[in-house]
C-alpha cells in the first residue's frame, strides 16, 4: 500500500530488501529444546568455580578410594624413637606424639572422614526429600504431622543433639569398629540434620504442584502418586541438589568435632578428627604445630571444596540466585 503524505510533510520509506525485520527475532526451530539440567550443565561448564572444586574434589575422592597410591606407609605403624620429629625425606609432614608417619594418616584419614560426609547426606537427603514432597504435596494432616516432627528435631541444635545421642550410645555399644563407628556417626547426624532438608524439599514442592503443567498431566487423568513421582519431585530437585552439596561439608566438619571431643569415631579409626584431637597438647605448647597443621589443613581443603562446588551449582540451578 503507498504511503501517502499529508500536506507539507515529505516521507522516506526504505526498500524492503534494505530492512531485514524478518531476522529480528528469529528462533532456530530446528535445535531441540533445552530442559533444566542441559541449561545448568551449561551454566557449570562456563563457571571458574566449578571447575577448581571438580579439580580438588575428584583427587580427594581418588586418594579415599586408593591410598595405596599416594603412600605406602602403614598409618598404624608407631616408632617412638621419631616422636615429632619434624618433616624430613620421605616424612613430608613429619610425625606425631606416637611416632605415626603424619603424611600416612592424613592420607588413610580421608577415607573415614569422607565416607562419613557423604553417606549423611545421602542419608539426610532420601528423608528430607521423602518427608518434605508428602508434606508438600498432599498438605492437611500430612503436612501438619510431618511439619511439627521436623520442628521438634530442628530446636535442637546438631553438635549438641549429637554429643548426647552418641554419648548414650557409647555407653551401651562398646568395642565399635571401623563401620560400627562410621555408621553410628552417620545415623545420629541424619536424626538432626534430615528436617532442614524436609524444608527446603516441602517448599520446593510448594511452588511446583501449582503449576500449570501439573494441572494438565492431572486432567488427562495423572494419579497424585504419579503426579508427585513424574512431575512434582524432578522439577523440585533443584534446591535440595544445592542444599545437600553445601551440606556435605557441614557433615565432615561435624564428624571432625564429634571425634574432637572424643565422641565421633573410635580412636582407632584413622580419621582427621581423631589425629587433630591428638593434637592438642602441642596447641597448647606451642611446639610442633605440623601435627595439627596438615590434618586441619586437609580437612579445611575438602570442606571448602564442597562449598566451592555448592556455589556453583547454586548459580547454575536457582535463577533467583544467579550474579547479575
């Protein structure tokens, strides 16, 4: 259609073939569309952060799972005649009290440290996404029952709960080894640690069930079960994945305490715990620090790694959390 001026006034319209408006806006149709996950994997991939913790995180991992590989020294082995004699070759951290070869212990120590960590919130997590997605999901009674068992288990702070619960169970379960100290650790972790998880899945799951394509899949005749099961809890998995990797080095730290205070692992357990409580007495002299420095230095390493790596996939996977 022409373009008609008014009296007095002139009008330039450009050729079509000069104004590609047809390129504005253009969406390629033909890649297939990225879900949730591919978009925070991409988001992970660009991320500095991600990949220093992945780095750290994948050789602590390496060193709990094959020891043998960064030393060959029996960590139980004592030699009295090196009490804490200073780094030398082939001592690089020296040894302690006992005459325990520092470097071995650190090393072994992982492995009890770690699997302690990990096996709570794995623990911590299949309870409080369980608790927190019934409570959410189907509400009334359900979400009343379940929401004031977790409060009564969250006023109680997780050290405190802890030293009680295991010094209760020291007293009638004597004589633990190596798995019957891990997992009484693991247990009463996960009895104090399962209802901030509960809160963060049932608010999740909140925010989810209302959405519109829950109320499609229930109109094409989806069950509440399969609905929770398909739907709900994939796409409220988000927050709990960010908690839970935050949360793991909460639980290593806690580990370390309990068996600081003599309450954790059995002190026949190599752990870094059990080595920094053994540790004390050259806190308080003054003397020989390199048997506190490098157990509390690993165990500082590994726990900011966890958290390193909770923050990057806090900014991958919360939108509301991601830097401007």
């Amino acid at each position: 259609m022409p373009e008609i001026a008014r009296p007095g006034q002139e009008r330039f319209v450009a050729p079509l073939a000069e104004t590609p408006l047809e390129e504005t806006g253009t969406v390629d149709t033909s890649a297939p569309p990225e879900g949730q996950w591919k978009e925070a994997w991409k988001q992970l991939r660009s991320n500095w952060i991600f990949w220093v913790s992945a780095v750290l995180l994948l050789f602590i991992l390496i060193v709990c799972l094959f020891p043998g590989l960064f030393t060959d020294i029996n960590p139980r082995a004592a030699d009295l005649g090196r009490s804490k004699e200073g780094p030398q070759s082939g001592h690089p951290f020296g040894f302690d009290a006992q005459g325990y070869d520092v470097y071995s212990r650190v090393i072994h120590g992982a492995r009890a440290s770690v699997t302690v960590g990990i096996l709570t919130t794995l623990f911590v997590t299949f309870v409080g996404l369980l608790t927190g997605a019934l409570a959410g999901f189907y509400g009334k009674w359900a979400d009343m029952l379940i929401s004031r068992i977790a409060d009564v288990f969250f006023a109680i702070p997780l050290i405190l709960g802890a030293i009680v619960l295991l010094s209760a169970l020291n007293n009638v379960w004597s004589g633990r080894g190596y798995w019957g100290g891990v997992i009484a650790v693991v247990l009463v972790l996960a009895v104090f640690g399962w209802p901030q998880m509960t809160r963060i899945a049932r608010g999740a799951v909140l925010e989810v069930k209302n959405l519109e394509f829950i109320d499609a899949a229930r109109a094409i005749g989806s069950s509440k079960w399969s609905n929770l099961r398909r739907h709900v809890i994939p796409n409220a998995l988000a927050p709990v994945i960010v908690t839970a990797t935050v949360s793991l080095g909460v639980y290593i730290v806690a580990e370390a305490t309990l068996s600081f205070l003599g309450i954790g692992l059995p002190t026949s357990v190599v752990s870094w715990g059990n080595d920094i409580a053994a540790a004390q007495s050259e806190v308080r002299s003054g003397r020989n620090l390199h048997v506190l420095f490098f157990p509390a230095g690993a165990l500082a390493i590994t726990v900011l790694s966890f958290m390193l790596l909770g923050d990057a996939v806090r900014d991958a996977l919360d939108p509301k959390a991601k830097k401007s």
